[in-house]
C-alpha cells in the first residue's frame, strides 16, 4: 500500500502547475484541447435584423451599454450569447418570434 502524499506536498505540487499555466505552459500530464471557433460579429448580426442597438441589447436582455462594448471589441461575449447570435445569423425570424413572444 503506497503512502498519500502529505497536504504540503500537495499544495507545492498544485501551486507548481498554476504558476506553468499562468505562464502559458502545460503542466505534465495534463491534455489540453484548443477549439477554434470563431466569434460571430454582433454588428453585422444587429444590422442584418435591421435593429438599432438599443433594440438588439433589448432583444438579448442585455444593456445597451454592454452591447456596444462587444460591437467596439471592448468587451468578448460569452459562449451562449456567441451561440445565440450564430442563431440569429441562420434563423433570425425563429429567435425573434421566440424571444419576442417571451
């Protein structure tokens, strides 16, 4: 029966794989998967919908404020909110109907 390391052991060991990933290594052992996918442009989806973009933050719950700064590239927006304009993109009068009748 092997014996578990001890808490400080542990605790060297996890600091030591924060401090590779803060410095942009991979720690051993450890898979790392990059998935490419690319963010879709919140402008081109408001103007396609013929919205403003008091209406397009209205229409995603969101402040008109926030909404700009992703159009501006201040801000990233997050995986659902890219997934929900990529549905905008392809079927822009579904999300409308449902989201409106909401």
């Amino acid at each position: 029966m092997s014996k578990k390391p001890s808490f400080g052991a542990e605790l060297i060991q996890a600091m030591s794989e924060a401090l590779a990933h803060a410095k942009g290594e991979t720690a051993s052992g450890t898979i790392v998967h990059h998935i490419d996918v690319d963010m879709p442009d919140p402008k081109l989806v408001r103007q396609r919908l013929e919205l403003t973009q008091d209406q397009m933050a209205r229409v995603l719950g969101m402040s008109v404020h926030g909404y700009r700064k992703w159009e501006q590239g201040h801000r990233r927006m997050s995986g659902p909110a890219a997934n929900l304009l990529r549905v905008m993109e392809k079927e822009p009068e579904a999300v409308l109907r449902a989201l409106l009748a909401a």
